[in-house]
C-alpha cells in the first residue's frame, strides 16, 4: 500500500477523471458549469496534495519519480486548472453552438474546392507555359 504513495499524482488524476465521467453520466442534462466547477475543485485538492515533491524509484526500478518531475506535474496540473477556468466564459455563450459550428464548416468544405481537385488539375495540365510573362 505505501508503494503507491509518491504516486498520488497519477493516482488522484486517475480518480478525478473517473468521478468527472461519473458526474457525467448521472447527471439527465449536460451541466457545463456545474461540471467546470467539480472539475477546478477536484483540480485545487490535487494541487494541494501534490504540492510537495517526492523522489524515488519504486516497483524494482519500473517507476522512477524526480524532485523535478514532481514540481512539472503541479505546474502542469495549475496549467490544467487555469485552462478549466477559463473555459467556463467560453462554454457560456450562446451565440456559438456545435450546430452553427458543424454547419458552416459544412458550406466552407462544399464551396470551396478541394486541394486534391487544384491539384489534379495542374497534373493533367500539359499545355507548355512560357517564361516571360507578356504584358
């Protein structure tokens, strides 16, 4: 049991997306703020628990933890929990949806023509073209 312990990072990253998919799944509608806000709790407790690096090898050398690697993952666990904060003002507004999204990537993708078809074209194109451009 106490070999898991300087893995709490990993372990404790491995419970929070269980319980966001868990909050996920129970919940009947999607909820994009009250999952915002579980998520940065979540992210805030493993920050608190993680903030003091650990070092050593453990299971006969197939895990190997740094001072170093431990102050990589709070920073990017704080990088993640910034990126959840500010993402709650993205998710709120209204007037993008997934609907608007997918639709007008459908009329660009349709309109325009495709790489493939430019490029097709200039291979069956044998006509010689001359160097100097006339006026």
């Amino acid at each position: 049991m106490f070999q898991f312990i300087p893995m709490q990072a990993e372990i404790s990253l491995a419970a929070i997306m269980v319980i966001l998919l868990l909050a996920d799944l129970i919940m009947k509608e999607p909820h994009h703020k009250t999952l915002q806000t579980i998520s940065c709790g979540l992210l805030v407790v493993q920050i608190i628990l993680n903030i003091q690096p650990s070092a050593g090898e453990y299971f006969g050398g197939m895990y190997s933890c740094t001072h170093v690697a431990s102050v990589v993952k709070t920073i990017l666990t704080a990088g993640t929990l910034l990126v959840f904060m500010l993402a709650g003002e993205w998710i709120s507004r209204q007037a993008i949806t997934t609907l608007q999204i997918s639709h007008s990537g459908l009329q660009t993708a349709s309109s325009a023509p495709s790489t493939v078809e430019k490029t097709s074209h200039r291979l069956t194109d044998s006509s010689p073209r001359p160097l100097i451009r006339e006026p």
